[in-house]
C-alpha cells in the first residue's frame, strides 16, 4: 500500500495512493482514525483494514488532491549521517564506526511537491536524496533480525543542509544546519514494507533542473536499515510515526568543485525504486 496525507475540498485525511488516483480512508473505512500518527499507531488491525480498501477505485483523480507530507508532524526525526560509502570518501572522512545519529526538529517536515526555503542567512543550501524508515510500532532494544517488523513502511527524504550552520562545531550545530523550516521534504507516499522486498537493492536519483547529481544503489548504505533500526533503540524507545532518513550517497552540491550550491528558482527531483518521486522548487524565504 501507498499511505497518503491530502488534502481535498479544504479538508484533510489519510487515503491510499493508486495509479490513478487517490482512494479516500474516511470514505473506504470510516472507522479509521483520519490522520496519519493515528493510523499508525492504531497498529496492525488498522493496517489491515486499510489493506481490505486497496482494491477500490479511487474517490479522486490526482488532479483533483494536494498531496502533503505523509506525516505532517512526526514525533521523531532521527537522521543517520555519512552513511554510504562513497559519500563518506568524498567529504574526506573515515568510514565511521557505528551509525552517526543527528535530530531534524519536527517542524522542517514538508510535503513531496511543496516549495523549499532559501533563507537569507545562508547561502550554502544543500541536497540529500535518502531513503526514510517510517516507524511502525512503538518499540526498544529491537535486534536487527527483528527490526523488519517494527517497520511501517518507506518513503523518500529530502535532508535539506545548511552546511555553514552545520560546520559550527559537533554535535549541536547538525541540528541547527539541517532542520530549518522546510527543509525535509518528504513522501509521496509512506510505502508498506510488503511492496519493498529488499530495501537495500533500491536505485536513489536526484536531479538538479534535470541534472543529475546523485545516482547511486542503498546497497552502498554502511548501516543498513535493521542495524540502524537495532542501534537507536538501544538507547531509547521507537514511537509510531517515527522517521528516521538513512543518510544520502555521493553527490552533493557541497562536493562539487565549485559547489553548486542551491538557490532561488533550482527544482530538485529525488526517485527512489519503488517509492515513486519527490520534487520540490527552491524560493527564497519570505521574512
């Protein structure tokens, strides 16, 4: 399945996105709770009562829906960084030992097609194509071989940076140079584990105005999924809604000579096998 937050006529719920179009839960399945962190907390028996709707028409054509971010606020995002190998080598760092954990605030959560801020004090604006974990249940000290079920499912993540912010000295300053408002794109769909077998073995591209700057595989992650899944929750609880982006590959604007970096009017596309496409176009903020 392919859960989605949209909003339609001025109201805004939960629904399943089809190929041709979006099948609305409160319609299909009006017991169900009608925002996203509900659903996922009302576990598996809401799961498979969302999965008895999947074989409807749609209620709307996409044309018709604003499509938001998955979870509009998510109670946790926890960010993994350098995390793929050759991104590791190009920002001229040692493979790390165990996974590097950094905290996006809750508020730079944005929807998959919504505008990106370019704020004025910074012009070091940066892309992070990632694949994102979506928590499913609400879970500690998780052993990797066990990790696959507390998963929701998948979506793609932009980890928009601020890398001057970011460079302010650990560990701090990852905090404040990676959640500024907007600056995590994600969606377009939260996509159920059943529909994607290996989450290793996953195609991850982004475009910059149709350039394409990363291509790379999630078989290049250094901590995969369930060992970063183990790792975390070692030290503190999972909550459902819970987001955790697995890190980007190489490719950076930060890692180009000179980089390239993003300003007012750049569109940047993410695609990730499986998980469709996010797009998002940067405008300077408005203060």
């Amino acid at each position: 399945m392919r859960l989605v937050t949209f909003t339609q006529n001025n109201s805004t719920r939960i629904g399943l996105l089809a190929a041709d179009g979006v099948i609305d839960l409160s319609q299909a399945a009006p017991g169900l709770p009608t925002d996203m962190l509900g659903f996922l907390q009302a576990g598996d028996e809401a799961m498979a009562t969302a999965r008895e709707a999947a074989t409807m028409s749609p209620h709307y054509a996409l044309a018709d829906v604003k499509l938001n971010c998955p979870i509009p606020t998510p109670p946790m995002i926890l960010a993994i960084g350098l995390n793929y190998r050759l991104h590791a080598e190009e920002s001229g760092a040692a493979l790390p030992k165990v996974p590097l954990v950094f905290t996006k605030q809750q508020t730079c959560a944005n929807g998959p097609y919504d505008p990106v801020w370019a704020p004025p004090e910074s012009p070091m604006l940066d892309y992070e194509g990632e694949l994102g974990i979506v928590i499913g249940k609400r879970c500690r000290r998780v052993r990797k071989e066990d990790a696959e079920d507390v998963i929701a499912g998948y979506c793609i993540v932009n980890d928009v940076s601020i890398r001057d912010w970011q460079a302010r000295g650990a560990p701090a300053s990852f905090t404040m140079g990676k959640s500024w408002d907007t600056h995590g794109p994600m969606g377009p769909a939260i996509v159920t584990r059943d529909e994607v077998p290996d989450p290793h073995a996953l195609q991850l591209k982004t475009w910059v105005n149709g350039d394409l700057r990363q291509d790379s595989s999630t078989s290049d992650l250094i901590f995969n999924c369930f060992e970063i899944i183990e790792f975390i929750s070692t030290a503190f609880t999972l909550v459902p809604g819970t987001v955790i982006p697995t890190g980007t590959p190489s490719g950076v604007a930060s890692a180009m000579k000179p980089p390239a970096w993003l300003v007012d009017g750049d569109v940047v596309r993410i695609e990730i096998d499986k998980l469709g496409h996010i797009e998002n176009r940067i405008v300077a903020e408005p203060v």
